[in-house]
C-alpha cells in the first residue's frame, strides 16, 4: 500500500520577486521583510470539481488542506477555467486560449487548424518555459493533451511520443496519458517515457500521484538545494468513474441521504455566510434536475451511495495536498514555494451507460473480473473496482451551487473554478478575498513574472503566439488589475465577461444572455433587452476575439470531425 494519507539560478534578488517589476515601475519598495530568491511552484489541479465542492467555497466535504491553503494565502472568487479538460489543460499548460493551443476541443484530430486534440508545435509550455529558466519541471498525474497514447496506440499513427511531458519541458513524469480510467488500475499508467505494467492490488490512483510528487521534492531538494523547482499535480479526482477505497466511502455514509435540494440550499447559505456573494438571486434547478422526492427507494440509495463516493475522492484528494505541505514544511522551502490550487471545468453532468466504450472504459479488474459499467444498473452500488459509474446531473448540480449549468457550459457552472494561492514569502493579507476576474491564460503570465523567466519567441525553429494572459502578481499584494475582457467557448457555448457584465450563450444560435454579475452572480436574471448596446458592444469582442483565436462554427464541419 501507498504510504499513509496522513545551477545556479538560487542568486538572491532585492525584491520579492512576486511585486518586482511592478514596484519598479513606480519607484517603491516592495511588501515583504526579507530578500527572497525566486520561488518554487507547484501547480495542482483537480478534475471535475464543481465550484461548492470544497470547504473554502461552501462545501461540508472535510477538506482541511485546501481550507489552509485559503487562511494561509489568497482565495479568487471569479476566476474561469476553459468548460472541459482537454481544452482548459491546453490553455492552463501555454497561456493560450483553447484553439491557439491546439486543443480547441477534444482528444480527437478534426483536421481543422486549432482542434487537433493535440499540442499544437507554436505553443509553449510552461515546463519548456521554466526549465530554460532553470527550473527543475516535475509532473505527476493525468496528462490528456495529445491524441498520441503511445505503447497503447490503437493504431500506429498514434503512437508518437512527441506531446508526452518529457517532451514538452518536464524533467520526470509520472501518471497516466489519457483523460480517464479506472483509479485501481489505470490505462496508459507511464513512468518517464515508458509503459507501466498494471499496479495490481491495493494501489489508489490517487495516493500514487501524491506519493510521486513528494518524491519529486524531496529529490530535487537534496540534489540542487539552490535551484528552484516548478512541480505539476494533476490529479483525476473526482472525475469518474466513482472510485474510492471502502474505508474512505463509509466516513461518508449517511450524509446524503437527504438528497441534492437539501445539500444545494445548506451550500448557498454557506456561501452567503462567508460572503462570497450577497444578496443575488438562486435560480431553480434546471428542468432535466428530478425531485429527490420522486425517487425509488432503490434509485435514493445508490444516488446517496454515489455522492458518499465522490465526497471520499475528494477527501482523499485533499489528504495528499495536506502530505505536499507536510513534504514541503519538512525540506524548509515551504514559506518561498508558491502554491497554486484550482479545477479544470466545473461538475460533470455526464451520465455514464452501458454503451460507453472506449481505451478508458474498464471491462475487467486487475484479476480479471467483470466490471459494471453505467448508472443504469442501480443494484449494483459504485464505488469498488467492479463499478464504472458517475454521479450523474442532479449532484453535479449541487456541486455548482448556486450557478447554471456544468462542465461543457460557458455558464458559471461550467467555468467558475476554485482558485487558491498559497505564498508566504510573496503575498499580503492571510485568508483574503481577491474579486478580480481572472482565468486559465494568467497562470503562466504569472509563472513567467514570478520566476523571472523569458517567455520565448520560437520553438524548435517555430514561432510562439504571445501569451494571451495577464501576470496575477499585483493581486497577490492588494492591488487591482485593468479591465480587459475574458472569453469563453466550447462545443458552440460561448461567453465574454467585461468587468461586472457577462455575455452568454447556451449552444451555438440558443439566443445571447446578458447578466449583471455584480448583482447577478448565478446568472438568474437576462437584462439584455433592456441593454442593446452593451449586448451588442460585447457580441463585437466576442466576434473579434474569435476571429482572432481561429473559433470556429459548432458543429465543426472537417474531415475529422
């Protein structure tokens, strides 16, 4: 069993590196007492997370980890993935938008330029940028940037390794190259650039990428003490399938057995008591969202069961962020180390079937035996091995609260995320608030301006588009950010948000929505008629940006597509 859950570049600056460039600029003297090297980082990333899963945003799933991380540090409370994984990790790894890296949909080729599923040759990532800023670049966890899988390749077109992490920046690498399976016994399980067999038993997906990442730590500590490291976590929780060891689910038991209306409202009121948004309208539930009520007994249960086994893969989750801090607090770099923690889409309203198939879907355990794939079979209670289920609309729902929709959605549902920094050394005011707008293209603008790194102008004799992002630092010490429009689309759902005003559209021609998010946070209330001219000044971003970045009309019409 995995353990218990319980060269030259280390010169000192004068300034925290965090405030530098911006306090120069106006002639003062930077927050902080003591000079600080250039930081450590280590970025995690959750998967499928909806916004009211964890403590710090509302959440009654125990996660003392996370809620350090906010008492210690900064919490962002409107800051935007990109709607789904592929196409938010894309953006999250170059400080592009989806299509410019590459990814403007899934792991699949359309051949059209900008959803090829794959990492495009004119992106940059942030490993290949910090490692030639002499960075050590570790990685541990899901990958789910190429269509190239390698060993596994089903066909021989796709078993390249030129997208794999070793190839784009990272010094070591452990995890899986796909986007899904099982947490017991992976598919495309890779150490380095090589295959993995299968675990075998009492292995947790997991506790396995916490394990490896503190070894990262801990090795490149006491190799290069002076150098710093930048360390990737990409955990798979809790995305399905419902995977959790049985002594994690039953601390869970009973807890939801009131259903998902229940657990939506005790949320909504959490978050008004800490004051992450006041006084705006809830909407209701969607129409496809049932009444727990109208449930069997039969269908309560397993529904209740499900949820216990999201909130333990969540749990456990937070358990292996609370063994990095302990990694990092026992190597001493754990006040000059940023800590950045967030999610790459909202909840997932997917629900599996029997007729899911793919390289990710389970058919059979470790040992050979029968796994149950879909909720449909709702005898059979998720959680172990022998199950491939996911916790379906309803939860995924309450997960979000108090925002519409979820993953694949450009509504608050589908791009808010969680947005935790934890810096001793570079940020002002424990436990704040920071209500700037931001999203995914910041995170490496803001890497690049810590570290003090180049961004470069080519790869391997290609030219790289600029970063699309802003650096992040300023907040970090109180300070506000300009203006400037955020945009969003996936899949013909597509959003542009200009300071407190947001534009949206649920699936390409449903009809452009208007929200005031100063007022209106959960999008409950369209004001655009009674607005044609913001409408129209942000449908005129929104159709320039688009252009611009190479968005294309939904359904895409190529020859992969």
């Amino acid at each position: 069993m995995q353990q218990s859950r319980l060269g030259s570049l280390g010169i000192a600056i004068t300034t925290l590196v965090a405030t530098s460039a911006s306090c120069a600029q106006r002639g003062e003297e930077p927050v902080g007492a003591e000079p600080a090297r250039r930081p450590n980082i280590v970025l995690i990333l959750a998967d499928d997370l909806g916004y009211s899963d964890i403590a710090p945003y509302g959440g009654e799933i125990a996660t003392p980890s996370l809620q350090r991380l906010a008492d210690e540090g900064l919490l962002f409370t409107d800051f935007y993935n990109q709607a789904r994984c592929m196409p938010a990790r894309g953006s999250l790894l170059t400080g592009l938008y989806p299509t410019q890296s590459g990814i403007g949909w899934v792991d699949a080729d359309s051949g059209l330029p900008g959803y090829t599923g794959d990492l495009a040759a004119h992106a940059v990532t942030m490993a290949e940028v910090l490692s030639a800023a002499g960075y050590g670049t570790y990685m541990s966890g899901k990958w789910h940037v190429t269509t190239h899988t390698g060993h596994w390749g089903r066909f021989p077109e796709r078993q390249s390794k030129h997208n794999w992490p070793l190839q784009r920046g990272f010094d070591r690498y452990y995890g899986m190259i796909l986007g899904a399976s099982s947490f017991f016994d992976p598919v495309t399980l890779t150490e380095d650039n090589e295959p993995l067999p299968s675990p075998g038993s009492d292995y947790y997906f997991t506790d396995a990428v916490t394990d490896r990442a503190t070894t990262y730590i801990e090795e490149h500590v006491a190799r290069s003490p002076d150098d710093p490291f930048f360390l990737y976590v990409a955990y798979t929780a809790p995305h399905w399938p419902l995977h959790a060891p049985e002594p994690d689910v039953a601390r869970q038991k009973g807890r939801y057995d009131d259903g998902w209306e229940t657990l939506h409202a005790k949320r909504v009121s959490r978050q008004a008591q800490l004051g992450l948004w006041a006084g705006a309208p809830v909407p209701p539930p969607e129409e496809l969202v049932r009444r727990w009520a109208d449930l069997g007994e039969r269908e309560q249960r397993w529904y209740a069961r499900a949820m216990e086994v999201y909130a333990a893969q969540v749990e456990i989750m937070d358990s292996g962020i609370g063994r990095l801090l302990g990694t990092l607090e026992d190597a001493g770099v754990d006040g000059d180390t940023l800590i950045v923690f967030l999610a790459d889409n909202g909840a997932c309203a997917e629900v599996l079937t029997d007729s899911w198939d793919g390289l990710y879907v389970t058919r059979t355990t470790h040992d050979g035996q029968p796994v149950t794939v879909g909720n449909e079979h709702v005898d059979v209670l998720p959680g172990p091995e022998t199950t491939f289920m996911s916790y379906g609309r309803e939860w995924a729902w309450a997960s979000n609260a108090p925002f519409r929709y979820y993953k694949h959605w450009a509504h608050e549902g589908g791009i808010a995320t969680p947005f935790l920094v934890r810096w001793p050394a570079g940020t002002a005011g424990a436990g704040r608030m920071v209500r700037e707008p931001g999203q995914l293209t910041d995170v490496l603008a803001t890497f690049v301006d810590v570290a003090g790194a180049e961004y470069p102008a080519q790869r391997e004799g290609d030219a790289v588009l600029p970063m699309e992002g802003v650096s992040l630092a300023p907040t970090f010490t109180g300070e506000s950010l300009a203006e400037r429009p955020l945009f969003f689309e996936h899949e013909g759902n597509r959003a542009v948000r200009l300071g407190r005003w947001k534009l949206v559209e649920r699936f390409a021609g449903g009809g452009w929505q208007l929200h005031d998010l100063a007022t209106d946070r959960a999008e409950a209330l369209d004001v655009g008629a009674a607005n044609p001219e913001r409408v129209a000044q942000l449908v005129g971003l929104y159709e320039g940006w688009a252009d611009r970045v190479g968005v294309l009309p939904w359904p895409l019409e190529g020859p992969g597509s």
